[in-house]
C-alpha cells in the first residue's frame, strides 16, 4: 500500500522485518504451537500499526533452523499482506547457518541511505550445535548486519543466554521467555519495535530506538515454568 505524509506525496521507508525461528526437537509441542499461535496474533497489530505510520513500508520474512536452515517465507511481503504458516519441529539447531543466509540477504540489500535498519528477532530454546560464532561474524560483518536492531528471545531454561547477547549486542535484548504467557507477549512486543525503529525521533532514546521500558515482565500469578 502505497503511504502519504501530510502536504503531498512521500515514498515511504522501507524497514526489513525477519523471525528467524528455532525449530529443534526440543521446540516440540507446546513451544512450537505458542510461538505459531503468538507471530499470527501479532499480524492485525503490526497491519495497523504500519497503517498508522507513514514514515515505514514494513516488509516480513521468516527464516527457520534446525537441521540446517532455509528460509520460510522467502520473498519480502507487505506487511499489509502478510500471512503466517506453521512451523513443525525436529531437529538440531543450526544457528550460525541461519545467520550466515539472513546475512547472505543482507547483502543483497541496496546501500540506500533512506533504507531503515532491518529488525531482525530471533527465537530459540536451546544452544547452538554448528559455528554460531562464524555466523554471527557474517551478519556483523555487512553493512546492515552491523545496523540491524537485533531481539533474542530465550524460550525456556535451557537456551544460552551468553550466545544470545552476542546475537543481540546487548543483554537487556535477551528477553527470558519463562512460560507460554511470555514467550506471546514478547513476540508481540517484539513486532512492535517496527513503530520505535520507523519513528522520526527513534536515536533520541533507548537501545536503537527500541523503547525497553515496554518489555513485558513475569507476573506473579504466573506459576508455570518451561
């Protein structure tokens, strides 16, 4: 959909937005149906929120890791149009290939100054079983890669938390999903940094225009734990 700003026509940004999903053995079962269940519930909040921002034309894809990893949703949709597939499990985890294609993607990218960073939101369980480190050397190593907002969401107790702060650059990116309940409220949070990043004022606070004062947090009513 083509956006207008106030005053006559503007092309619109274009923001990248990437899951880049876990889907291990170990992400069997309930992990696997939340995660589904929480990306397609975000969809009608990231439609409207791009409706509502001129500044950004939001662009999804999803890549998916386990043995070896490819990409889910391959071609850059429209937010606008955008619909969400299920995701099955089993597997290892191969990380670090999952982050030498999304870089492989990245550098296809036209070095275009009015290009917005990408959003790049990973999800896993559990710790890498190949060269996460020469993946993540790649991603850093193009130009986007190195501007990308990255959001790690650990699923559970057994994800590494000291690779995932590698990944995000950041600890307070790392966001610990303890239960179902977080692990959907994260994801949906995690769809809402499009608005933060496309803002206008997006260097005026927080960590790369993400706004960490929104990140939910563990209630006290929430008894179960991964």
């Amino acid at each position: 959909m083509e956006k207008h700003l106030p005053g006559g026509e503007m092309s619109s940004r274009v923001l990248d937005f990437i899951w880049i999903a876990d889907c291990s053995g170990s992400m069997d079962g309930e992990k696997i149906q939340t995660l589904n269940y929480a990306i397609r519930q975000t969809i009608p909040d990231m439609q409207k929120e791009a409706d509502a921002n001129p500044n950004a034309s939001v662009m999804i894809r999803a890549l998916k890791f386990s043995d070896g990893a490819a990409w889910h949703i391959p071609t850059a949709t429209p937010v606008e149009q955008f619909n969400w597939i299920d995701l099955t499990a089993g597997g290892v985890t191969s990380m670090g290939m999952a982050l030498e294609m999304v870089a492989t993607e990245l550098r296809s990218f036209p070095t275009d100054t009015r290009r917005l960073p990408p959003v790049l939101v990973l999800l896993t369980d559990g710790q890498p079983t190949d060269e996460f480190k020469k993946g993540l050397d790649e991603l850093l190593a193009t130009p986007w890669g190195k501007k990308s907002v990255r959001i790690a969401i650990a699923i559970g107790k057994d994800a590494d938390l000291e690779v995932l702060e590698q990944f995000a650059g950041n600890r307070e990116l790392v966001l610990e999903a303890k239960n179902p309940q977080l692990l959907i409220q994260f994801i949906k949070w995690a769809s809402t940094v499009v608005k933060t990043v496309s803002s206008p004022r997006a260097s005026d606070g927080g960590i790369a225009g993400v706004d960490l004062n929104t990140v939910p947090e563990l209630s006290e009513d929430d008894d179960e734990i991964w």
